[in-house]
C-alpha cells in the first residue's frame, strides 16, 4: 500500500490496490469519519464488499453527511 499523502492541509488520499486491504481501509476510514464522508464509485455490486460498506455508510449516516456517486450499480440478473 502507499503512503497515506497529502492532497491538501485538511484532506489526504492514498492508492489501494489490495482488494482485501482496500475494504479494510475504506470500512476504517468511514468509521472515523466525523463530519461528512464523500464517495465517488464506478461500479458498485450488490456483492459481500459492496453490502459491507453500504451497512457501514448507513450507520454512518446517522452522525455525518454522507454525499456519494454512482455512475453503475450492477445486479447480479444482468
């Protein structure tokens, strides 16, 4: 995994390649989130990652803002 940089004083982003680590990642980072949380997806399925951080973006939600897009949500009836 990279480094965790600085993209300004208050914001950071860091590359994940490692599918496994990515979701760790991203469940942590969400779970710490304090004020707002803002995803921007791709694709997003319906599978064990993509339910995961939907349950962890609910919870969330009842303490920060959540602003999240989606240009694909895939069904597994495609």
């Amino acid at each position: 995994m990279t480094p965790l940089l600085a993209a300004s004083a208050d914001n950071k982003f860091q590359f994940l390649s490692d599918a496994h680590r990515s979701l760790i990642a991203r469940v942590r980072l969400i779970r710490e989130a304090k004020y707002h949380i803002a995803l921007q997806y791709y694709l997003w399925r319906p599978d064990s990652s993509g339910l995961t951080l939907l349950k962890e973006l609910l919870d969330a939600a009842e303490r920060v803002c959540a602003l999240i897009c989606c240009w694909m949500i895939y069904t597994a009836n495609r």
